[in-house]
C-alpha cells in the first residue's frame, strides 16, 4: 500500500516537474516573440519602413541636378524659372477616353501621343502644362493619378548665352556642349529638389505622408563666368533687332575677360531633339567653332610688320590704280570704279582699305615673315578659354606661301581663316599698346555660399609687339572711324572708337558669299572694350558689321 502510494507520488511529481517546464518554455518563448516584436516594429522600425517603400517609391526630381553658372555679378544664367508639368501615374490612372482627353486639353498634346508614352510606361510620366490652363480646375485635381507639379527649368526657351552655356544629355544630364560640356565635372550632382510619392500594397498613393517634397542638403559646385549679362543682354538684343546671322565678342581689355559672347542663329535647349536633326549651323558658337576668312581685318598684321621691321615709312607714298596683278591674278581695290586712289600713305591705305597699297607692302615684307607675325597675334592657335569645342584656325604654310599666293595673303584671302575670337585677341593686343592678356571666360568654381573654391591658371601677360608700333596702329585705326571704312559708327563715335573694318571673299553651301567685318575698341584713348563683330554674308564691314558695333557702345554708354 505504502509502495503504491509512493509510485503515485513519484508519478505526481513527475508531471508536475514536467509542466512547470512547459510553463517555463512557454513563457521563455513568449518573452522573446515579445523582445522580437518590440526590436521589430519598435528599434527597426525606421529601417524596415524605409526598405519596404523602396519598394514602392517613386522618385521625381523638379531640378536637374546640376550646380548653378553665374555670371561676373552672380546673376545666375540657368535655373531662372519654373514650369508646370502634370504628373501621371500609370498604375493609378484609368485610360479612359474621357481622361486621355483631359491630357490632351491641358497639355494641347495629341490623344495618340499620350496613349502611346502610358502604354506600358512602368515610371510617372511627365507632360508639360499649356500655360493658360487653369490647373486647379475641379477635374484635373480629381481625376485618379493625375497631379501638377512645378519643376525648375534649366533652361528657358529664349536662352540667354545659349551657345556659351551649352546643353546636356536629355536622359543622363551630362553636359554635351559648352560650359555645361567642359566642367561637366564641376556641375553634376544630385537634384536639390525631388517629389517623393509612396504607393501602398494596390499601388496607391498613401493618405497623407504619399506625395511630398524633399530637400536635398548635398552642396553643390557652382561655376561663375567673366560674363557681364547687362553687357550680354545688350548684345544679343542688337543682333537680335539687325536680323543679320554672325557673332558679337566683347572683351575688357584691361584683363582679357570675355563680357559678351553672342552667336546667331540660335537654338532653344529645350527642343535639342529637332535641333540636333537640323541641317543648319545653330548649334555652332560661331566665336570658336568655325573659321571664316578675315580679309582686310588681316591688314593690321601686315602693317604690323612692316612697321616693326622698318620696312615703310609712314609718310612713305604708295600708289594705286584700283587694280594690282600677281601672276595671273588680278587683285581689285574698292576704289577702281574711281580710277584708283592715286597717291596714298600707309595711314590713308589702312583708313580706306586700299587693297593695292597691302598687296605692294606684302610682296616686300614676304609671305612667311608675315605669317610669322600673324601667329605672334594669336592666329593659327587656339585662344583656349575654355571650350572643348574650340577650333585653331588656318593659316598657309609650305608652298602655300611661295609664288603669286602672297597677293591673297596681304588682304586676308586665300589659305587663312581665324575665328572671331582670335581677331577680338588680336583687337586687345592692339589697344594693349602691344602686350597681350590671355583671354578667359571662367572667373571661378564657387560653392553655394559663393566662396570661391579654385580659380582657373591663366597665363601672365605677355609683350608681343614695340609699344611704338602699337600706337601707331592705333592711330592707323582711329582714322578708320574718322575718315574711312568705319565712318557709319555716326558723329557720337568717330572720334572716341578705333578700329578696322573687312569684307572676305568666301562660300557657304557651295555658294559665294561676302562675310562682313569690324573689330575694334572703345574709348580709343583710354579702351576699356575690345568688341569684334562678324555677320555671315553681310556684304559690307563698314555697312552691316560698323552700325552693330555702334549701337551696341552706344547702349553700353547709357548704361554707364
């Protein structure tokens, strides 16, 4: 009996031991479900919300992500303005013809051209929003999917400085021309800006915290330009109101900084897609990405040498009689239908453009020493400012200097071509009394406070012609304005501006053409603005390029 009864107990103790185990493991696992839960949705609580709306996110960016360009002042020259886009999201709109419709009304878009970029598209699509579409109308606000945003435009249609700026890659928003080509580097970053828009398991928009915007607190590089956009402004505004296709450089002739730099036709970098398919030369800054024969601009190379070498007197009397042959060539002079310009000195000849005078002073200099002197100005090599893009330049060499090529040669024909800004640094050279400042269009990389962060390497000023010579140059081009090619710059001017006027010989399309010069400086006794102008087919230096010259300085002065 006493056995039995302490098997029983035994037993008893058994299963009690047993439950107080079960009690204890259950209760062991429950504490740590509870530890795992509270570590779950309370300590990763942030992480896991923010992986899961990877997941369903969608970022879109209301800037491109790119460092400001400023000009001298740090007037910015991009980033100036905002658009409105309509936003929508396939997987919330429904394509009904109703709502395909209201697209279309907003966005004045075809119904085709909007069915076909939602087809499939898996990403928000953007249209831009006519600009008299009132977007807060009832059935664009509640119509599923559908949302207006403003995004900062990089740029605008009218750009200002459009070829100098440049344009980038419509996708990865790398620079492809220009500034925005050549410090690419600098300018790409991540957006300041982005809408953030986070969908729900039914991919829908979450109430409330769904679609906001973010702020991005990255720094990013800025790049501010020697560019003067009152300057720049007045530019573009004369050449615009000409009507006439070329290019306009304006420089400070103190420090060799490029104020104005103006290129016609030009092109909206909002539309690159039509015009990369273009036939035509807007894309082209003519300034440093094509050459064009001087012609008579080239004279001032000629007297240059002649007047350093001693090989003219100044009061030494040529003599023309509107026509000068060279081996089988016959070189004119503007002045044959009035039987030539008859006796004539070298200040006269220069005043006039006489071509008889040059083409006599060029066979007695020689052909290589005056292609020398042309590459001490700065022709035949690029003036590096800053363009990726820029071109060198031509200037003959080898055969192309011996023989009857020496008439061509004296008045800017034949195997030469420059580009506008070297002129313009052959301009500044001039009005430098000999010493030449390197040309630049970058002032500094800033950051967003303005600070400068580095400056670019320009290289010292250099002596490249007798102070002597030089001013006797300049006494050469003050009587082009006063009694010769540039007397149309009006009464205001002809006594306070220098310069020289060229008409080149030359083919467009395989069609001939008759570009037009002027280059010169303003105030002729103390310059303070080396301006170059060309226009394409103008016919006439003293007739087109001259009265764009005047009207520009005249802006500037009232400006002042």
């Amino acid at each position: 009996m006493r056995k039995m009864r302490k098997e029983e107990d035994r037993k008893n103790n058994t299963h009690v031991a047993k439950l107080m185990f079960i009690g204890y493991f259950s209760t062991a696992i429950f504490v740590a479900l509870i530890f795992r839960l509270f570590y779950l949705q309370v300590i990763k609580h942030d992480f896991y919300t923010t992986e899961i709306n990877k997941q369903m996110m969608f970022t879109i960016p209301v800037d491109m992500g790119r460092g400001e360009i400023f000009d001298r002042n740090n007037i910015p020259l991009v980033n100036r303005g905002e658009k409105k886009f309509l936003m929508v999201f396939p997987h919330l709109f429904v394509s009904s013809d109703k709502n395909i419709e209201l697209i279309s009304d907003v966005t004045k878009l075809s119904k085709g051209h909007i069915s076909t970029r939602l087809t499939n598209a898996k990403n928000p699509v953007e249209f831009p929003v006519d600009a008299d579409v009132n977007w807060q109308e009832k059935r664009i606000v509640e119509t599923r999917g559908v949302f207006v945003i403003n995004k900062i435009m990089r740029y605008e249609d009218n750009q200002l400085l459009s070829h100098v700026i440049g344009y980038m890659h419509n996708i990865d928003k790398k620079g492809l021309s220009g500034i925005e080509r050549s410090y690419d580097y600098v300018l790409s970053g991540a957006p300041n800006k982005s809408v953030i828009a986070i969908l729900d398991g039914r991919k829908r928009i979450l109430p409330g915290e769904g679609l906001s915007i973010v702020n991005n607190s990255m720094s990013r590089n800025n790049v501010k330009l020697t560019i003067d956009y009152r300057i720049q402004k007045i530019t573009e505004d004369v050449l615009d109101e000409s009507g006439e296709l070329g290019v306009v450089v304006i420089t400070d002739v103190n420090t060799g900084e490029i104020l104005s730099m103006a290129s016609r036709p030009t092109f909206n970098p909002n539309d690159m897609k039509n015009h990369l398919q273009s036939t035509g030369d807007e894309l082209y800054n003519k300034a440093v990405q094509m050459t064009f024969p001087p012609g008579s601009i080239f004279k001032i190379v000629l007297a240059a040498e002649a007047l350093e070498k001693g090989l003219v007197d100044p009061e030494e009397l040529f003599y023309c009689n509107g026509i000068e042959t060279v081996g089988n060539q016959e070189i004119k002079c503007t002045s044959l239908a009035n039987g030539g310009n008859g006796e004539i000195n070298l200040e006269t000849a220069f005043a006039k453009s006489c071509n008889s005078t040059f083409v006599q002073l060029g066979r007695r200099i020689g052909a290589e020493n005056i292609i020398k002197m042309a590459k001490r100005l700065g022709l035949g090599e690029k003036t590096n400012i800053g363009f990726l893009e820029e071109e060198s330049g031509v200037l003959p060499s080898g055969d192309q200097l011996v023989g009857p090529s020496i008439g061509n040669i004296s008045i800017g024909q034949g195997e030469i071509d420059v580009t506008p800004i070297q002129v313009n640094q052959l301009t500044q050279i001039i009005a430098n009394k000999g010493v030449k400042k390197p040309l630049s269009i970058v002032k500094a990389i800033t950051d967003d406070k303005n600070n400068i962060i580095e400056e670019p390497k320009i290289d010292e000023s250099t002596r490249v012609l007798p102070e002597d010579v030089a001013i006797e140059l300049q006494k050469y081009m003050s009587a082009v304005m006063k009694n010769g090619t540039g007397t149309s710059v009006g009464d205001s001017l002809k006594e306070v501006t220098a310069g020289k006027t060229g008409t080149a010989e030359s083919s467009y399309k395989n069609s001939p053409v008759l570009h037009a010069w002027f280059t010169g400086y303003y105030p002729n006794n103390e310059p303070k603005y080396a301006v170059t102008v060309f226009v394409q087919d103008g016919k006439s230096g003293g007739g087109v390029a001259v009265p764009i010259f005047r009207d520009i300085i005249n802006r500037i002065m009232k400006e002042e």
